[in-house]
C-alpha cells in the first residue's frame, strides 16, 4: 500500500504493489477463519458454488468499478462520489466507513485469537482446540491480545509505514499459500479426509435457500473487500497506465484460490478428526487445526502450528490496515483533522466498539445471546454485527456502487477510465459482459437477495 498512508498523494510505486496491497487486503481471516465455516454452515458444496458464482460473476465487475472510480476520481471512498460530480451519492461512501468500522471491531478481536494461538502452537499447549471455550471465554487475555493487534493496525496506518508490509508479503503471502498447501496435502493422506472432499465439492441442490445464497454473497464480498470503497480508496492510487481488468483478475485469482484450498484443507481434517456436524461456528479452525498439528509430532507439530497462526495473523494484519484506512481517510478529509490524531481517535472508537463482540463468547450472558432472529436463531453480539455489516451492508454497497457506475456516472465514462492502459477493452466480451453485469444483474441479484432474506431472516 505505499503511499496510501501518506500525507501527499503519492501512488503505488508499480503495479505489483497496487496488486499486493489490493491482494493483502482481501486475503485474510475470511478467506481461512471465515470460509471454511460458512461453508459448513451452508451445507457444503452447495455454498461453495454459489460463493464462486457470486465472486467470478458479480465481484468480478463490482470490483472493476470501485478501482475505476477510485482512478478517476484520487479520492476516498466518501470523497470519490462528489469529485465525481455526484455528491448527493456520497452516503454510499459513508455506508462504506460505517461497514469498516463495524468489520473492523470484530476482526480486530479475532486477529486477537489468532496471535494467542500462535504462541500456544509454538508452546505445544494443542489442548487449546478442546478449550476453545475457554480460551474466548478469558476476557483479559482476549483484551490484551487484541489491543496489541490495534495497535499493530494504528502503527502501520498512521507511520504509512505499509510500504514495508507490501514487501513483507512478498515473502509472508507466498509462504502461507505454501503452508496451506503442504497441510492441505498432509490432510488427504488422512483416513475419512475424502468424504469431506465430497461434502465441500459435491453440491447438495436441496441446501440452497434465500438464506444461503445471502451468505454465500456476503463471503464473496467480505473476502474480496468489496463493497465499502476499501478499493475505491486503493484504486485512487492506481496509475492511468495500469490495466485495471487484468489487475482485478488477479485479485480475485488469488483470493479465491486461497479460501477454496483452506476450504478443501478444513474439511479433510474435519472429516478425518470425525468433527463433522458439530457444529464449530466462528471456532471451527480454532478447535480442529490444533490437534491437526499435534498429530505431525510435538517439534513438528510447534513450528508448523505456530507458523501457520503468525502467517495467518500477518494475513489479518494487511487486511486490518485496509480496513481502518477507509473510516481514517474520511475522518481526515471531511473533518479536517490531522492525520495522526484521526487514526488514534477512529482506532480507539473502533476497539471500543469491539469489546462487546470480546465479551459475548460466554463472559457476559447479554452479549453472548444477544439477539434472537425470527427464524428462531440466537446469535452473539459478534455474530449479529457479522451479519448486519459484512453480509448486509457490504451486499448493499455493491448494489449501490454497480447502479451509481452503471447507470449515474455511466457505463461509456466507466468504459472510458479502464480503456486507459486497457485498450480495446470497451468492445472486448469482458468490457461488455461488465457493463451488463452492473447494469442488470448485479442490481436485481444483490438486490432481491438482500431484501429476501432482510425480510425473512430478521424481521
Ligand atoms: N477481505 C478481508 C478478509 O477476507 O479477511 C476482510 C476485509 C478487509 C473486508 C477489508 C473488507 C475490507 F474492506
């Protein structure tokens, strides 16, 4: 991300680094933490596939859009919708920030979990996964874990020091997809590893309901980062020579690729530790990757489990600065306050706001069942902003972003913007397979997904 976070408006020194800080933030806990149990919840296969329509169909153009608006326009998310001549628009960028700040709490606390486990990896505690309940249940540790992860995230957001983090992940993103794979590897050779294969892979047709296409849609855009103007802002950085339809592609290549071999690598352990069905919820990695590492042996067992929890939390760390820029980025623009102040105050705010999602994994009885859906669902304080940010507003915002480029600042000027350093890309079958999909599809899908479920889930 060089020069997001600097006062001047610099740009990305090259593509790769536009491409590393855009693939930065979209890998992260959503990929491995997330996927994994959405599927399970989901029913399998029948998840996966509608999550790889929703990214490869829909994602594919939403994400084109929020990097060509932020080429256009150099702004932030909120700031891109008036430059553009639009300002009447630009409460889609403040949804946007709402959507950040709200991820942002409860990721923040997650992150916090994942640095707890790498220290026990490497001190062979793999009795954590049994205790997992426990473990989220210690609201001291968890404070202390996840303040040290904010103030990773404030650091590196308010230093712009990130210019240093892209080229960590050089070696950091490659290593973790290398680990995946290895382990991914090791779970097939286990016994029962393949029925899990089939439950992932093979679709079950009767699985699919309003309700599981509504979260297979708010995976696709909290994996891929989309739909808060976390890309309009790192899009304003993009040179005019960059060819934006190539770079999304590889985004997209890279983030899906990792959620689907973490996918594949979770649900042959699954299978193999007999955990199928019970149900792990947003504990799922937590409870079945430790005794997966303690049966490579205990030194084995140390450095891999270890390695893989310190990978995963760099992966979340990219994703954190990515998320606390756009709430940042506004606050700076629109209120005029310095820069380093902005990112202490939406930080602090934002911490703040994640201690009740802290609390409600069995601490506190009011945060843990804090709501109950009319569906007859009890969900925790964490679960119910999971829900109303990443599967609610971050859908909703796609929706918007694809009416506004489609139809407001139009599909010719859209077309316009990626024809620079993309030639010959307005009538190419992507360049109007795009325009289609902003216009029409994206609109009615996202749309009538979202009203559906808002209307049967919650209400
Ligand atoms: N894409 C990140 C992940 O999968 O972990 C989460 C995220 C980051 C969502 C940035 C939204 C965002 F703007």
């Amino acid at each position: 991300m060089a020069g997001v976070t600097d006062s001047s408006r610099g740009g990305f020194s090259n593509k790769i680094g536009f491409i590393l800080a855009a693939a930065g933030s979209a890998v992260g806990l959503g990929n491995i933490w997330k996927f994994p149990f959405e599927v399970a919840d989901g029913g399998g296969g029948a998840f996966v596939m509608m999550y790889l329509c929703f990214c490869f169909l829909l994602c594919f153009p939403v994400m084109m859009a929020e990097i060509a608006i932020g080429r256009k326009t150099n702004k932030n998310a909120v700031g891109a919708f008036s430059a553009n001549g639009h300002k009447n628009w630009s409460w889609v960028g403040k949804m946007g920030v709402l959507s950040g700040a709200l991820i942002l709490s409860f990721y923040n606390v997650v992150a916090g979990w994942a640095l707890g486990f790498a220290i026990e990896m490497f001190s062979g505690n793999f009795e954590l996964g049994k205790n997992f309940g426990d473990f989220v249940g210690n609201w001291q540790l968890n404070l202390s874990f996840s303040t040290v992860f904010m103030f990773l995230t404030i650091y590196i957001v308010m230093k712009g020091v990130s210019g240093g983090i892209e080229k960590a992940s050089k070696i950091l993103m490659p290593s973790l997809l290398f680990l995946i794979l290895s382990l991914m590897g090791y779970a097939l050779t286990q016994d029962g590893a393949w029925s899990g294969v089939e439950f992932y892979l093979i679709p079950d047709f009767s699985e699919i309901t309003f309700e599981v296409a509504f979260s297979a849609m708010g995976q696709a855009f909290f994996s891929l980062s989309l739909g808060m103007g976390a890309l309009i802002t790192y899009g304003s950085y993009v040179g005019k020579k960059d060819n934006i339809a190539q770079s999304t592609a590889m985004i997209l290549l890279t983030d899906v690729g990792i959620a689907f071999i973490a996918g594949l690598m979770m649900f042959a352990f699954i299978y193999s530790q007999g955990l199928q069905g019970s149900g792990g919820g947003a504990g799922l990695i937590f409870t079945v990757l430790p005794s997966a590492f303690e049966s490579l042996g205990p030194l084995l067992g140390r450095i891999i489990g270890g390695s893989f929890f310190v990978l995963l939390s760099f992966a979340a760390l990219t994703s954190t600065v990515s998320l606390l820029e756009v709430p940042v980025a506004y606050v700076v623009d629109e209120f005029e306050i310095r820069r380093n102040r902005a990112v202490w105050l939406v930080g602090g705010v934002v911490f703040a706001l994640g201690i009740p999602s802290m609390l409600g994994n069995g601490t506190v009885d009011f945060f843990t069942n804090f709501m109950t859906y009319s569906s007859g669902k009890t969900v925790s304080f964490m679960d119910f902003i999971e829900n109303l940010a990443s599967d609610t507003f971050l859908p909703l915002g796609g929706f918007f972003i694809s009416i506004y480029t489609a139809w407001i600042w139009r599909g010719d000027n859209f077309k316009k913007e990626v024809e620079q350093g993309n030639p010959g890309f307005s009538k190419s079958f992507i360049g109007n397979y795009t325009i289609f999909a902003l216009k029409y599809m994206a609109p009615i899908i996202l749309g009538a997904i979202t009203i559906v479920t808002i209307f049967n889930k919650f209400l």
